[in-house]
C-alpha cells in the first residue's frame, strides 16, 4: 500500500466531518474521494475497514431534531432528540 496514498484517502475523509468553517471544503472532499475511490479496489477496500469511533451530535441534527448514537458493535443508531429542557 502506497503510505501517500493511504493518508490523502483519510486527510479528504476527514475533511467530511469538521468543515463547519467551510461549506465547500465538504463538497469537494466528497467529490475529491468520489475520485479516488472510483475503480480502485485498494482504496475501497481502505474505506471498507474503517471503524465508527464515535457519533457526533451536530447543531444541524439537533435543529432537526435528530440524536445520533453508536451501539456496543460500532453501528450507527439514529433516533428522534429528547424534547425535554
């Protein structure tokens, strides 16, 4: 596996979930990792691999009214917010 490679993958992942700063950032990273995983069986087997490590609860769910949650396996749970203040 080319190391060059394999942290672009995962710096243009990254670039998915903290760009609040930046709309577009996020728009290209995903067209950028469209590209790159396109007809490349190593880097989709990267991504495949990959692991949630936690849930972020972002001010747009919470306007929508959405709760994120990861199970005891890893899998992603969603699920309406409390409405309690």
């Amino acid at each position: 596996e080319d190391q060059n490679v394999r942290n672009g993958l995962h710096v243009l992942l990254s670039c998915t979930s903290f760009a609040y700063g930046c709309f577009t950032l996020r728009e290209w990273a995903i067209i950028a990792i469209h590209n790159i995983l396109e007809g490349n069986d190593e880097n989709q087997k990267v991504v495949e691999e990959l692991e949630a490590q936690q849930a972020l609860q972002t001010p747009e769910l919470q306007k929508l009214g959405v709760k994120v949650n990861l199970d005891k396996r890893g899998q992603v749970q969603v699920s309406q917010a409390s409405t309690d203040k």
